[in-house]
C-alpha cells in the first residue's frame, strides 16, 4: 500500500514537472521568436542597394528630444505645499 502511495506521488510528481517544462519552453519560443525583424531576400536586396534597412517597427528613441523633455520638467517651479 505504501509502495502504491510513493509510485502515484512520483508519478504526478514527475508529470508536473515536465508540465512545467513545457510550458516555459512554449513562453520562451513565443517571446524569442517576436524579438526581431525577420531578414529574407527582398530585405537583403535592400540593405545592398541603399545601405540600410528601413522597418515598420516603432524608431528608436531620440534621446536629445528626451534629454530636454526631462530638462524642461525639473526646471518647472513648484507650488509649495500647504501647511494645516
């Protein structure tokens, strides 16, 4: 009867953790696989005639437009709090 308990235990033990497993792997393909640009011919035809290769994807950030967002933002005067 114990034998029983263990050899089910070790069972559902091991099914879980190859669930697991699964599991994350699958997390991991989706997010590896969505990372970048996917190169093909007419890409490569590209970057060999202009030299660069132009996506849909979101710019890159402009970190002089940012640098003086952040500047304008700390120079702001601020109303003091008031005291009750």
């Amino acid at each position: 009867m114990l034998t029983l308990f263990w050899l089910v235990f070790w069972a559902g033990l091991t099914v879980l953790v190859v669930t697991a497993g699964v599991s994350l792997r699958i997390r991991l393909r989706d997010r590896v696989g969505k990372s970048g640009p996917s190169v093909d011919d007419a890409a490569i035809e590209e970057i060999l005639a202009t030299g660069a290769l132009t996506t849909d994807e979101d710019s890159p950030l402009d970190i002089e437009q940012i640098d003086g967002e952040e500047r304008k933002f700390w120079s702001q005067t601020w109303d003091e709090p008031d005291e009750w």
